[in-house]
C-alpha cells in the first residue's frame, strides 16, 4: 500500500546524503507526552505487510497501519537550528499540540 507522504526538497536532499544503516525510515506514532501522541522517525530494516510504503528512490518510507490514518498527507522537513538539523513532521491533521512542540492531538 502507497504511503501518502512527502518530504521538502531540504529533507529529501538531507536524508538522500546521510549514511544510513538501512534503506527504510520507519515513520509512526506512539501515545506519550502531555497532548496525547510523539512522532517516531527512527531507521528500521523489517517492513511489513500491513506498512504503508514508499520509494523515494535514495531511500524509502514505512508507516505502520495504525499510524497511517493520522500521518498521511504530511511533508516532513528539516529545520536549521543553528548548527543542529531538526526533523518536522507538518501534518494538517494536528488540531493540538504542546508548549514545546513534543506531542500533538489530532
């Protein structure tokens, strides 16, 4: 199944360069914080029957099929924060998020 996602030229250029332990960026959602859920952006080698995935070319994405409803239709971008590069997941589906930006509603 095609994962509806999609990456800022400034992420798919970032993530195509880096040196990745596997092929396959495992994007999903976890319960935690004080709004309800955290994005989880981590490297992952097993993909199953049931992900959402897509072939970015230099790299590929898995989303589990829980997470999928809530994350598809995002971009992921990364941000400049003075020396350090920050993953943002922009999803419109978001209708909350906390002070610090770590969990969001939908």
């Amino acid at each position: 199944m095609k994962a509806d996602i999609d990456f800022t030229e400034a992420a798919f250029k970032y993530i195509a360069e880096l040196d990745k332990p596997t092929p396959t960026i495992r994007l999903g959602l976890k319960p935690a914080g004080c709004t309800g859920f955290e994005y989880e952006i981590k490297w992952d080698e097993i993909i199953t029957e049931s992900d959402y995935t897509e072939d970015f070319g230099n790299f590929k994405v898995a989303i589990d099929e829980l997470s999928y409803p809530k994350i598809q239709g995002s971009t992921v971008d990364i941000i400049d924060d003075g020396i350090n590069k920050n993953v943002k997941i922009i999803n419109p589906q978001e209708v909350a998020s906390c002070g610090c930006g770590a969990s969001v509603n939908f």
